[in-house]
C-alpha cells in the first residue's frame, strides 16, 4: 500500500493525449499554459520536467495525432487496392472523423497553427512540413497508379495530387465551420466526379445501359 498522502502516479501518457485535445480545439497560440496544465491535471513544473515546454509539448502532441486521429490518410493510401480507391478512402475516413462528436472537429494538422506570430514560427513551419508529408504519400500513390496501368501516363500526377490534397484540407476546415458530414460526402463525390477517366466510364455504363433496355426491332 501507498504511504498516506503519496501523490497519484503521473499518467504521462493520459496527459498528452488531453494537450493533444486542447491544441487541437485552440491552436497553438490560443492555448495557454494554465489551459494545458488543466487539462493535463498537472502544475507548470511537472509540465516542463515531463515535456521540455509547450513547443516540444505542441510537437508531441502532433506526432500522437498523427498516430490516432490523423492515421487514416497513410492507412488508405497504403493499404487500398486502386490509387482511385486510396484516395476516395482517404477523404470519406477522414470525413468521418472530422465530424466526430468525441473530440475537436477537423484536422489537428490543418487548424492548430494556420497563423502564428514570429516568434512561433517554428511551430508553423513544423505543421506545413506534416501537411507536405502528406502532399508526398498522395503523389506517391498515383505516381504507383500510373506505373500498375490505372492512370495513363499523360496525367499531371503533381496537379491531381494537389487538388486532392487541397480538398483533405478543405473538407477540415468546412468540418470546423459546422459543415456535417453530408455536406462532406457531397464535396468528396464531386472530387471523385473528377478523377480521370471518370467520365468516360459514367457515359460507357451509361450507353450500355441504354443499350440494355432499349426495344430490339423486330426482323
């Protein structure tokens, strides 16, 4: 048994993830040291022995987002079969978890530092650098479409990269300005209408349906 008055033992772990919470919801400039110290139940001094001070606290936090809430995007593009299926998975899981109730809305990645004054700088760029990792796994995945045969060789795999990685991040910030998720999933199966050779598919299954119900004439 404990000696009586023995303080709880810390929870680092259980204190990270609710930093992680609170950037999220804040940012990074709007989250205070006394919201992080509550949140987390600990006092400045054990905020600093255990994590070095906000930043490399903010910069922790990030990295165990990416492991939970932000895992969707390199799950998708590395398991799914198609490049066309990757990225349609990468956008409706996302979704998903941008609207969900449990925790903050969209994405920690996109909102926790989109300004920041200049003695945070590092922290801005720290953000961009995780946001253009994720520019790269996409130009990865259709660069790997293109070389199995899914997508022809002419596609400008850098401009279809781009815009699928513009709509991830745009469906976080409509997720954060109250957009449900049927409002995402209309966005997301409009950028699918974009894919290429989309529309040539819809037009021949559409022929062939034509084809199928249309009267034959008689001989």
């Amino acid at each position: 048994m404990s000696p009586r008055g023995r303080p709880r033992a810390f929870d680092r772990e259980h204190a990270l993830t609710q930093a992680m919470f609170v950037f999220w919801e804040r940012g990074y400039e709007g989250t205070s040291l006394a919201d992080l110290t509550g949140a987390m139940g600990i006092n400045p001094p054990s905020l600093y022995a255990a994590f070095g001070g906000k930043e490399a606290l903010f910069c922790e936090a990030v990295e165990r987002y990416g492991e939970t809430y932000g895992s969707y995007t390199p799950r998708a593009l590395r398991e799914e079969p198609t490049a066309r299926a990757a990225i349609e998975a990468m956008l409706r899981d996302n979704a998903h978890t941008y609207v969900d109730p449990e925790h903050p809305t969209g994405c920690m990645v996109v909102l926790a530092a989109t300004n920041c004054s200049p003695a945070n700088r590092d922290v801005c760029d720290h953000l961009k650098a995780q946001r253009e990792e994720v520019r790269e796994l996409i130009r990865a995945r259709l660069h790997r479409g293109v070389e199995e045969g899914e997508l022809a060789r002419t596609v400008d795999v850098e401009a279809l990269g781009a815009y699928y990685a513009t709509i991830l991040f745009g469906l976080s910030m409509q997720a954060r300005d109250g957009v449900g998720l049927p409002g995402l999933t209309a966005i997301i199966d409009a950028a699918m209408s974009c894919w290429p050779g989309a529309k040539a598919t819809e037009n021949a299954t559409g022929a062939a349906s034509e084809m199928d119900t249309a009267p034959v004439a008689s001989s």
